[in-house]
C-alpha cells in the first residue's frame, strides 16, 4: 500500500454524493450528514429511491446485454462511485470470463472501497482503476491505452456522473473526446437525470443547498443529443425502467426521470 493510500481524510459533516447514493440503493457505506440529507432529498422526491435502484438495474442490463449479445469484452466505467449490487466486472465476468474492466474516480473513498471489494471474479478477467477526474478524457484514454485494446470495441460508461458537470458543452467535450479515442464498433451506454419533473429538478436544488455537490438536471433534447453520430441500441433512448426490461415489467415499469441508451460508434 503506498503512502496516498493509507491515509484517506473522510469529511463526515459535508452530504457526499456517492454515500447518499449508496444510501438511497439499500447499502451500508453513508454517515449520518448522508443519511440526514438523503432523507431529506426523498421527501421532496420520493420517487429518486426508485431512481437510484433502477439505475443500478439500467448498468446491469446494459452491461449484460453487450457482453453477451454484442460480444463486447471491454468496459470502461467513468466515475464508477462506490461499490454496490452486481458491478460492472461481475455483470460482464459472469457472460465473458475474459473481460477487462477499468474502473475511474478520483474520489478517495471511492477509490479505498474500489481497491478493497472489486477484484476480478475470474483468473481470466482483468479489473483496475484509473485515479483521474473525469473531466480529464486525455488522461482517462492515455492511461486506460495500458490496459484496453483500443483496437477492439470498448464499452464508455457514464452512469449518471455527467450531471456533476455544471457546463453542457463540457459534456459534449468529455464524451466526444472519448468516443474519438474508442475504435468503431464501440459503445457508449449513458443515462442522465432529467428536468421533466419539478419534484426532481426541486430536490437537486435542496441538495446542492445542504453542501452537495450540485448535480443538473437537463432537457431531454440536451441528453439525448449526447449520442449524435452514434447509432442507437433499440429500444433508443428511454427511461432508464424502460430499456430492455425484463419481460414480465413490459408496460409496467414506470418512467423515472433519468433517461439513456446504448449507442454504437460506427
């Protein structure tokens, strides 16, 4: 273990983005300022649990689907958060036991739970880290060239982590400068909070108010156009309940306010 990581400085009077998200999907790893503010937040918007569980069943799902059906054996998750149900190198490891998984964050906690609970499953896998902030594509691809083929298709992975950025063409900047560096073939998989429900959009504010770092909510048009130029996975870009549910919640499961999709580069 070196020096920078045996010594992690946890701030446990300030809400943490990623604890209250562990917070709202059942897990354990939140401090009382999390678990204060989470319940909060779910007052204004009872709906965000369904959110925050629901997006880990969209990662599954997504994940699942390319490695078995597009035969996808890279995967490369941005801003991965802390460790929760099925991770994405399970989801992959149990189709492709041969799948390379990097995972980016450049959250310290993120990073101690990272190292200590997520480790290959399998002696063929591969399973790493890349300590990088984000909106640092170049240095996410130059690193990640160690690890990745970059001449075969690898899966970019945003789960909800683009709303962290406050500028919209940032976005674009962070995407395309990614999806430039990935060979065709490769796949974007994404989903986004939306502003279409004032209960949302009214519990982001009330976050940000308690010292959270403020996540935006934007236009439907605005997420969706993330994946021009890319050609997208039926059934397009939809709520995150709706895309490729399992057949017995077909017309059941209800719209949250967090959409994406899985597109292919061409």
């Amino acid at each position: 273990m070196s020096d920078n990581d045996s010594f992690v400085l946890v701030r446990t009077d300030i809400p943490h983005s990623a604890r209250i998200w562990n917070y709202w999907t059942g897990g354990k790893d939140y401090y009382e300022i999390d678990r204060i503010v989470g319940d909060r937040c779910i007052e204004i918007n009872p709906d965000i649990t369904t959110m925050a569980v629901q997006s880990r069943q969209f990662l599954i799902r997504t994940v699942r689907y390319l490695a078995a059906e597009r035969g996808v054996r890279q995967f490369l998750d941005i801003g991965c958060g802390l460790p929760t149900m099925l991770n994405t190198h399970e989801v992959a490891e149990a189709v492709a036991p041969e799948a390379r998984v990097i995972y980016v964050d450049n959250d310290p906690l993120v990073l101690t739970h990272a190292r200590a609970l997520m480790y290959s499953t399998t002696a063929e896998g591969v399973v790493t880290y890349i300590d990088s902030d984000f909106r640092d594509p170049e240095r996410i691809i130059a690193e990640a060239k160690n690890v990745l083929n970059f001449r075969e298709p690898i899966a970019v992975m945003f789960m909800g982590v683009l709303g962290l950025v406050e500028d919209y063409d940032e976005v674009r900047r962070i995407v395309d400068t990614l999806m430039a560096a990935a060979p065709s073939g490769s796949f974007l998989l994404m989903w986004h909070g939306t502003d279409d429900s004032r209960r949302y959009v009214d519990m982001c504010h009330a976050y940000a108010s308690h010292g959270g770092v403020p996540f935006i909510p934007r236009l439907r048009s605005q997420v969706e156009a993330v994946f021009d130029s890319l050609e997208m996975v039926e059934p397009g870009f939809v709520s995150i309940t709706q895309w490729h549910a399992p057949e017995a919640e077909v017309g059941e499961a209800r719209p949250v306010s967090a959409c994406g999709a899985v597109a292919r580069k061409p």
